[in-house]
C-alpha cells in the first residue's frame, strides 16, 4: 500500500501443527514490495522464502514482517536476495521491523539473506522476539556497511530478545552518517563494512551453557542469562561474515 510519505507492507506468517507430526501454514499473507513464497520443507520442518518484489525500504517506507511458530511446530524462514537499503523521494526514515513468536516445544530458524545499507540512505530496523520456556530459536541478523566503494547510509537497528517473558537481550546499533562518534572506532566496527550477530535458544543452554570464547581475529561467543547464546562478528565483507556465523551455528545450533 502507496500512502504519503512512503509505501507500508506487512507480510505474515502462522505455523501450526498439521496433526499428522508436520508443519502447516494458515496463515500466508503479504502485500506491496513483500511477498512469501512456501518452498519445500524437510521431515516436520516447514519453510518460507521472503520474496522483495520492489526495491526498497526506501526513504519513508514501512515494512513489517510477523511470524508465529506455535506449539509442536518447526519452522524455517529464509530471504530469496538480500534487502537493499536505498534513498527515495520521500523524506523521511524508513522503517523494518520484525516480530517473532515462538511457542513452547516449537522450533523457529529465522535465517534471512543480508541487510545493506546503500549511501544516502536512512533506515531503522527494530527485531523483537519472544520465545517460550520450551520453544527453541536461531535467529541470524546480519548487516553491510554500503555496496562496494560506497559509503554506507545510516543504518539503526535494535535487536530484543524475551525468553519465558524475560529480557536476555536487548542491544542497539548506530552507523553511519549522523550516528554518535565513534562507531566506525576500535572500539565497535573498528573500520569493518560488515557486522552480524547470531542468538541460538535451547532449553538445555540453562544447564549447560556454552562456554564463552573469541572467535578469531573479529568474533565473540557469550552465553547469555537464560537458556541462550549471542554470537558477535564484524568482518571486512559479507562473506567472512557468513563463514564466521556459519561455523559457530554448526557447533552450538
């Protein structure tokens, strides 16, 4: 939908038990610049592609995406490319956010392609999660600083995640032009064009949590208070970012 000021979008999603031990989706809607596309799941694991049929968020633009995963569900939820940050005609912040649900014993993997933050551009992103006591998440975020050669536009984003009704999580970032001094320093990007995170929920992480650790020259594995771990990378491109994630979700998810 085309209003002043910028276009708004909502796409959402419902998984439920099918009654036969899979995953069924009731709920598939979408609009505008967002599109969802059902591909093929694998066992009791249902998925999701999100599908940009426009360019976009562009200067005014609101997207919102919601996705529930209810008891007993498995749930994957992927991007077909990855979403591109650009100026538009209309002045103004754009705006994305994501609202994930994951009930007990359900099980969401929410893995889009890469944010990126094309010059000129202002978005703000806000990802907020609740999870159940029982329910289990991977969720991947990850962002690049401007296309190759560009600067980068500002980029804002807050990441919350709740846990049995309980912050284990709630973090923000600020880049690029008219974010708050420093944040290209040592001490946050330290000059790196592309930065992520990856928060893994497991019931079993309150009995045994991971044990925290660096991650090479650029990464950091914490536990943190709940049944969950954060990991933290910055990297030069969006490939070593990918590697990095990669290899830590391979030994914790």
């Amino acid at each position: 939908m085309t209003v002043s000021g910028g276009v708004r979008a909502l796409a959402r999603i419902v998984a439920r038990e099918d009654g036969r031990g899979g995953t069924s989706l009731p709920v598939l809607e979408s609009d505008g610049p967002l599109a969802l596309r059902r591909t093929r799941g694998s066992g009791a694991e249902a998925r999701v592609l999100l599908v940009g049929a426009m360019s976009g968020p562009l200067g005014g633009d609101h997207f919102t995406v919601e996705a529930q995963a209810r008891e007993g569900t498995r749930l994957r939820v992927g991007s077909a490319a990855a979403t591109i940050a650009l100026p538009g005609q209309a002045k103004g912040e754009a705006r994305y956010d994501v609202r994930l649900t994951v009930a007990d014993d359900a099980e969401l993997h929410w893995l889009p392609e890469q944010l990126i933050s094309a010059g000129g551009s202002d978005l703000y992103v806000t990802t907020r999660v609740d999870v159940g006591a029982r329910g289990r998440l991977v969720l991947r975020e990850e962002q690049v600083l401007g296309r190759s050669g560009e600067e980068p536009g500002r980029l804002g984003s807050r990441l919350t995640v709740r846990v049995a009704g309980r912050v284990v999580l709630d973090q923000e970032l600020a880049c690029g032009p008219g974010a708050p001094g420093g944040w290209d320093g040592p001490a946050v990007l330290a000059g790196h064009r592309a930065v992520g995170q990856l928060i893994v929920v497991r019931p079993e992480f309150a009995a045994e949590p991971v044990t925290a650790q660096v991650l090479g020259d650029g990464g950091a594995l914490v536990p943190l208070a709940g049944p969950a771990a954060l990991v933290t990378a910055v990297a030069p491109d969006a490939l070593q970012l990918r590697r990095l994630l990669d290899e830590v979700l391979g030994r914790i998810g």
